[in-house]
C-alpha cells in the first residue's frame, strides 16, 4: 500500500481509534499521523514494534562490537577456541 494512504491527520485517530486497531490484523502497515499538516507520530502494530526493537537492538549490538574491535579489545579466533579447549 501506498505511503500517502497510510497518512491521516490526528481528527482520523481520534474519531476511529478502534477501526485502526481492528484493522492491523489485516493490514499492519504503520499510520503516519499529522497535526497541523506536519507528520507527529507513528501508530505501529505490536509486533511490528517489538521486532523493530529486537533489530535495533541486534543493530546496537553490531554497532558495540564493531567500537569494541576497532579499539582492539578481541581475541583471535584460534586463540580463543584453545583457550576454551583447555578450559574444556
């Protein structure tokens, strides 16, 4: 579905909150909302929110792990996995 028709001023929220509710279960695309023609927020089906979540997080994992490597805080491979056969 088109962007455009996913925008609706904040009027269209208050007047069928319950209608957009029901309708995520067919269409979970995100409703953009506006006031004052100037886009405010973002109404999201709950598990589009928590799997968006989930991938920010993954992505701040990512992010850490990339800082931590790049400072030099690793372990070479070979030398971690005999450091674990010795442990093991």
């Amino acid at each position: 579905m088109s962007l455009a028709t996913q925008i609706k001023p904040i009027s269209y929220l208050k007047s069928n909150a319950a209608d957009i509710v029901r309708n995520f279960a067919v269409n979970p695309e995100s409703l953009i909302i506006t006031q004052n023609g100037e886009a405010k927020m973002v109404v999201v089906e709950i598990n589009q929110y928590e799997k968006q979540q989930e991938q920010l997080a993954l992505l701040r994992l990512i992010a850490l792990g990339r800082k931590e490597y790049q400072a030099g805080n690793y372990t070479e491979a070979e030398t971690f996995f005999e450091e674990m056969d010795k442990e093991g």
